[in-house]
C-alpha cells in the first residue's frame, strides 16, 4: 500500500522546494515535442550560442512555443512563450541534408 500525503496525493508524486515545503507535480500536458537552434545560412553556423526554440504539442494537437535564452553563466536557460500562432514551417535535418515538417 503506497503511502499517502495529505491523504490524497501519493508519495511518488510529492516533491519538496528550496525551504522544503512539499509540493505536488501535477501534470499539465503529455505530447510531443520539436527542439530546433538558428545558424547563418552561409555559414552554417549557429547564430547565437545557446538559443534554441522549443514547440510542444500536447494530446490535443495545441501547440505551445518557447524561445529558450542561455543566462550569463550558461547553465540555465530564460524561457519566453510566443504568443503568437505557430504557422506550419520546416526545419533544415543536417543528418538528413533536406528540409522536413514538424511533425
């Protein structure tokens, strides 16, 4: 028998923050993801160190943009939603050498 916290919530479920208060990781969204950074297309080389968009595409087709921007030391990231309507793009797969869709 798992235990329970707060009679409610189980154990597996239950996290603690910097004070130690527990809290409950409660599930959003589930789906599906694309992650993809710029590059000059001369180049080929990335354009700014470390930036990189994410979509997320959760069970019920919704999509969700960020922009994640490295902070100064690098090892975390400033994560800006886009408001703004995802339009249908492709995406250049190195691997690849082709432009494929999204999803």
């Amino acid at each position: 028998m798992q235990k329970k916290n707060a009679e409610k919530y189980p154990e597996e479920v239950i996290t603690h923050d910097r004070k130690g208060n527990p809290e409950v990781r409660t599930l959003l969204d589930k789906g599906q993801f694309v992650r993809y950074h710029y590059a000059n297309p001369k180049t080929g080389r990335l354009l700014e160190k470390g930036k990189f968009t994410i979509l997320l595409k959760n069970e019920r087709g919704e999509l969700i943009h960020f922009y994640a921007i490295p902070m100064q030391q690098g090892k975390r990231y400033l994560l800006i939603e886009v408001r703004e309507k995802v339009i249908e793009r492709k995406v250049w797969d190195a691997r690849k050498k082709k432009a494929v869709e999204l999803w």
